[in-house]
C-alpha cells in the first residue's frame, strides 16, 4: 500500500453520472464483437480446411508420382536385365559348345543344326556367325512368319564363287528345303558386330543399329570371337535381339493416363518408348536413328529437350534424378535412371507422368470441400446474428439499469425473466448488487473515520509482510531449482546405469564370443584349404562361387573384421564404465572417491564434443593431476559439478574452434593444500567473460547463452554444492580474449553442514 493513500482519509460522496467527452473514441457495438470473431473464425477455419486439402492433395501426389516412376524404373531395369542378357548367354553357351563338344565348323549341316538347336532353345531373334575367310551363316526367325526359322547363308564354295547371301526355308527337323530369296553380295566383316569385335578384340556389345531392308527392325547384337586350336581368330559369333520388344513392353506398362516412358542412349538416340511410334524415320528409303527431342509424342519430345537443357551432358548421369518441369502451363513429373549391365550397355530410362493425371479427383474433392466450407460460412453467419440479437436484449436492460445506479438511484431492478439462465442468475445478482452497494455506502463512511488512526500501524505491518515475503520466496526460488536439478540428475543416474547393465550384457556376450568365432573360423578357413588341396580339379560352378564372393578376400579380411568387433566392444565397455561412474546412484551418500576417476569419466562422456567437427577444431585437453588422497563428498553431486564447468569451457570455446591461428584448449589441474583442502582449477583459452557480468554469473537463471541453449541453473547449482554440501569455494578468474578459470575448493574430509536448514536432494 501506498504511504500516501494509507495517510489520507477516504472522502465519500454520492456517485456523479458520467459525463459525455467529446474526446472518447468510438465504441464497439457488443452485437459486432459477438458476431464479427465468430464469422472470421469460420471463415478462417474455411480458409484453413481449403488451403490445407489443396496442399496435402498435392503432397500425396507428388508422393504417388514418385512412388510410381521409382516402381516403372525397376521394373524396366529388371525387364532389361534379363531379356538383353540372352545375347550375352546365347554366345557363351555356344562358345563353349563349339570349343568344348567339337562343333566342327567346317561341317556345314553340323553347323546349321546346332544353330538351329541354339535358336529354338534361347528366346533370341538371330545367330550368327562369320568366318575369317567370308563365309557366313546365320538362323533367325522370318520376319513374316515368327514361328518359322530360316537360314542366311554365304558361302563360295556352294554358291559358284558369288558372295551373295541366299535366304533358305526350312523344315521342322531344321534342315534346308528351298531357296527364298537372295539378298545380292554381302560381306559379314562390314557387320557392326563383327568389326567392333575386330577394333577391341574381345567380347562386346556391337551398337545399335536398323535392318537396311523391311521390316527394318532396331537391333543389338552381343559378338565373341572364335579362336582355333593355335588361338587364330577363325570366326566372330554373334547373338542379335530385336528391341521392339521393349518398346511393346514399354507400351504394356500402366504409368499414368497419359505418362511416358522412353529408353535413350547417352546421345539421346531413342531405344524404345511407350509412345505408338517407332525408334527410327525413313529417309530416302533408308532407316535413320531417331533422336528423343525429335519425337513425334509432345510429352517425349519436351522431356528430352529439358534433359538437355538441365544436364549439359548426358553421359555425366550417373545416379537416378527426380525432377519436374511445366508443358504447357501443366506440371510433369520425371525421374531418369542410368540403367548399365556388366557387357557394356549405358542407357537412360526416362520416366514422366504428368501431374494432371492425378489432381483431377483432388481438385474435385477440394472445390466440394470449399463449398461445403461456404455453405457452413453463410449458416453460421446467420446463427451469429439471432444469437446476438437474442444475448443483446438483456444486457441492454443491465446497461440501463447499471447506468442509472452511476447516477445515484440505487433503487434499480431488473426483472429476471431471460430465457438464458446465466444472465437470469446475472440479473438476479445485479439486484443484490445494487442492494449491497447503498448499504455499503452508508458503512463507508463509519469506517472512514476508523481508518485515520490506523493508516500508520497498517503501513507498518505491510512493509514488514512484504519484507517477508520476498525473503521467502527467494528460498523458495532457491529450494526450487536445486530440487528440479537434484531429481533431474537422479533420474538420469538411474536411467544411464539401468542402460549401462543392460548393455553391459550383450557387449559381455559378444567380446567372450569373439575369441571363439574366430577359432571356428580359422578352422573352417583351414579345411577350405585343406578341401582345396585335396580336391585340386577346377570346377566351373565352385570356380565361379570363388570368384563371385571373391574368397581371398573374404580369408584376409574375416580376420580384421574379428579385429574390429573386438575393439568395437572394448569401446562400449569403456563407455559404460564411465557412465556407471558418472551416474553413482548412492550420491546422498558421502564417500571417500578419486577426485580424478570422476573427471576422467566426465571428460569420456563429452568425447563427442571435443573432437574435431569441421569447421570447429578438436579441443585439446591438459591434464596435470598431483598426488591427491581420497576425498569424502557426495560423488554424483561433485560429478555434476565437473560436468557443468567442462560443458560450459567447451561452449566458452566456440568462436577459438573456429579460428585457424590458434588451439582450443582445456586444462584441468589439481592439487593438495597446506589447509588440507583439495584445489581442482578448470581453464579455456577462450573469449573470457564481460567484466559487468561478475556479479551475475552464479545466481539462478541467468545464462549468456540464446534461447533454448541453456537454462541458467548449471552454475548457480554447481556453486550450491560446492558451497553449501560441502563446505568448499567456488570461485572464478577471467581476463578478457585470453579465457576463464574456475576453481574448486573443498576440503579432503566432509564435515557437517554449517546451516540448521534440512539440505534438498
């Protein structure tokens, strides 16, 4: 209470109606503030609900896009995976039949059966096979007929002299019937096949080319070389696969209502595409490759020119990318995916779905869910106004009867007839009201008289009070946050040593056993060896398993990996000894410890902090521990207190972690007194600390650091039980861009608190 209200005698006199001023702002009108909140919320929640089903709509598009192409491009990496690995099947296997089961290739009718065999056993479009010396004999299945096998052949001995290529029909046992057609000079060493056999000299992949004649089929072709007896090339076996196989295949995929899908090579040329067009154009007569950005379909030919534009070079995908670009004011989405086999073929699969194909039932759904929203608007617009008109009449009735009693008639009822029962029981209280109020007017003016005599005493009183009080509540303050922190602290004591025991077991296990795994290991490695002498004969299944999980490898780096697991677990365990001693969950107990186990298990836990994180340098931490006998303290308390110092020299040393010229650095330094005290100093090279902030540094919640980074007890509880469980100092020294020093002081053996208050823990 004021002084000098208290002193002054209270004047009474009869209330004056108020009087009009010119200057009072525009009021409200109650039916507007009980309307207009109401109608903005629901128009905000419409808003909202609108807003947020368009956003979430386009969301799970987007995630359905990207499910979609990710599901079409494995799926076509899958389908090209194993129908572009029969060429590279086909010719291994006959390979090894010619070298292994003596094809003789110079027996024509042996040669055209076992082509003929090979053909019907492989899903394959064409064998073929060139000599060095200009023969040639292929099988494939006629273009007109896809069940009947013929064969290409050219050969001057049966052709009197001519190289040209004579298309045979055949039978269904595979032998020649009659001559077809003739295809006029042909020479298999022009083939691409055959001569990118002869440049790289080994199996390849020969690129992609067209027939020169109907049906002008997009093929590939995986050739080998066949060497005699003396390893002299003799002839070039190729396994030739038509590719508008994968353009049906592209075709028969469900992307989207109106999606793409398209196989390009890294020049851009098309494979394949799900588009009703074919891979190459007629020109003259001749077929030419036909390039992605020349593309009949608008959705290939866009997505291959913002390919171009967004990848300078196609060559360099090397990782799937997802994108979207806009068509025609529509956004598309796209996913490009370098598909590669280990024969040398580099594709791209380029998927696109538009984002139309999936929005149109979502825009529907949301234009239903806004209507919805308006019509909710006007209805609760509407219910508003009769609600407001229907609170409003009775409270102009107390607005009547409130202003009179202002005027001093306090004989003013209000008939207490609403329907709404809290203004009834407010009218009914406002005509008590009314009643209490002259009869309270009356007695003020006996207590007027009372109070004069009495100001001075009641002043007094309440100073007093109020001194009190507010030492009161600093205890409180204090108790508090020393309670918050203590129960924090056990709680987490109990956690990490329950974690640590738990743990404690599986890393048991797994170190005792690795002694073990690795005796059977080497045992088992020893009779592989041994089976490996034993049974020296090279088996191609075994040899390829060998090869296949490279089992040198595996021998030398099992090993290791034993090595690895067994340092991994000594880490663990090292982790949870220092936790277990950090935690100390009989810390209301005094004990006689080593001050500096409890720092080393402090400073094992903050590892993570004070390595290296670049651009922040490692923090490099100095030990000079003496000769120090066991203390007695509350080990968990004092452990605290290292962990809160520590924690705030490494956050002192943020800025220095970052400059290059200089090493952050800790030092941690302990000694005995002569006054039998123990003297722990903890220093950074850091910043150091604004000398106006001296006298701030140990009370409670205060904290330099930004929101959320600290909460300003580290300090103020840490000096607590240094001070007050155990009778020390804590102190500190700080010199401006050269770092902090703090100082722990308590004495080697524990004495009884020095306060008669009951210590909180």
């Amino acid at each position: 209470m004021n002084g000098k209200i208290a002193s002054t005698a209270v004047t009474l006199s009869s209330p004056q109606p108020p009087q009009a001023n010119p200057k009072q702002p525009q009021r409200i009108s109650l039916r507007l503030i009980l309307v207009v909140p109401f109608v903005l919320q629901i128009f905000a929640a419409v808003g909202l609900t609108g807003y947020l089903s368009l956003r979430n709509g386009r969301q799970a598009v987007n995630e359905l896009a990207s499910e979609l192409r990710n599901e079409v491009s494995d799926r076509i990496d899958q389908h090209l995976d194993s129908y572009l690995d029969i060429p590279h099947k086909v010719t291994q296997t006959s390979a090894n039949a010619i070298n292994v089961n003596g094809i003789d290739l110079q027996n024509q009718a042996q040669l055209e059966k076992f082509l003929w065999k090979q053909l019907r056993t492989f899903n394959i479009d064409y064998i073929l096979l060139g000599f060095e010396n200009g023969d040639y004999t292929a099988a494939g299945y006629s273009s007109e007929d896809e069940q009947r096998i013929t064969f290409d052949i050219v050969s001057p001995q049966m052709q009197n002299g001519s190289n040209h290529v004579l298309f045979w029909e055949t039978d269904a046992q595979g032998n020649r019937t009659r001559v077809i057609d003739d295809g006029g000079p042909f020479a298999a060493q022009n083939e691409g096949w055959y001569a990118e056999v002869i440049a790289k000299e080994t199996a390849v992949w020969s690129p992609v080319y067209n027939w020169l004649v109907e049906p002008y089929n997009l093929a590939i072709a995986f050739a080998q070389p066949i060497y005699d007896e003396n390893n002299n090339r003799i002839a070039v076996l190729a396994a030739e696969q038509h590719l508008a196989q994968i353009s049906h295949f592209l075709q028969d995929l469900r992307v989207s209502p109106s999606g793409r899908v398209f196989i390009i090579e890294r020049s851009g040329l098309l494979i394949g595409s799900s588009a009703e067009e074919m891979p190459y154009k007629i020109l003259a007569g001749t077929p030419q490759r036909l390039a992605a950005i020349d593309s009949s379909d608008p959705l290939i030919q866009a997505t291959a020119q913002h390919l171009n534009q967004r990848f300078t070079y196609l060559s360099s995908l090397q990782k799937a990318h997802q994108f979207s670009f806009e068509l025609e004011g529509r956004q598309q989405f796209v996913r490009v995916t370098p598909w590669q086999n280990q024969q040398g073929l580099d594709w791209l699969v380029v998927v696109t779905v538009p984002e139309a194909d999936f929005m149109g039932q979502i825009r529907q759904n949301t234009q239903t869910t806004i209507m919805l929203c308006l019509a909710a608007l006007i209805v609760a617009t509407l219910l508003g106004i009769l609600t407001a008109r229907w609170i409003i009449r009775p409270v102009l009735r107390l607005n009547q009867a409130s202003q009179a009693i202002a005027a001093g008639k306090f004989s003013q009822t209000v008939t207490e007839n609403s329907a709404i029962a809290e203004l009834n029981a407010l009218a009914a209280s406002f005509n008590q009201m009314a009643k209490q109020l002259k009869d309270s007017f009356v007695a003020l003016e006996q207590v007027n008289q009372a109070l004069e005599g009495n100001n001075v005493d009641l002043e007094n009183r309440v100073r007093r009070r109020t001194k009190e009080l507010s030492q009161a509540l600093n205890n409180l303050r204090q108790a508090q946050s020393q309670l918050v922190q203590t129960e924090k602290m056990s709680s987490l004591g109990q956690i990490v040593a329950g974690l640590a025991h738990e743990i404690n077991n599986p890393v048991s296990f797994i170190y005792s056993n690795v002694p073990h795994a690795r005796e059977y290991i080497r045992d088992l490695i020893e009779l592989l060896a041994l089976y490996q002498e034993v049974y020296p004969s090279d088996q191609p299944a075994i040899q390829a398993k060998i090869q296949a999980i490279d089992l040198p490898f595996l021998i030398e780096d099992i090993p290791k990996l034993l090595d690895s697991m067994e340092v991994g677990a000594e880490r663990i365990y090292e982790l949870m000894q220092s936790l277990h001693t950090f935690s100390h969950l009989d810390k209301s107990a005094v004990k006689a410890v080593d001050i500096h186990a409890g720092i080393d298990s402090t400073l094992n836990l903050l590892q993570n902090r004070l390595r290296a994180k670049p651009p922040q340098a490692e923090i490099r931490v100095e030990k000079h521990y003496s000769q120090l006998p066991a203390v007695e303290c509350y080990v968990g308390q004092l452990n605290q207190v290292f962990m809160n110092l520590l924690t705030n020299a490494i956050d002192a040393l943020a800025e220095v972690r970052k400059q290059a010229d200089k090493q952050p650095t800790i030092t941690i330094t302990t000694q005995k007194t002569p006054e039998d005290q123990v003297l722990i100093s903890i220093a950074d090279n850091g910043l150091g600390i604004e000398s106006d902030l001296y006298d701030k540094i140990f009370d409670p919640f205060f904290t330099t650091k930004g929101v959320g980074e600290g909460t300003g007890l580290g300090l103020a509880i840490s000096h607590q039980i240094v001070t007050q469980d155990h009778q020390g100092q804590l102190y500190f020294k700080s010199v401006r861009n050269q770092g902090t020093t703090f100082f722990v002081e308590i004495p080697l053996q524990k004495s009884p608190p020095a306060s008669s208050l009951p210590r909180l823990v």
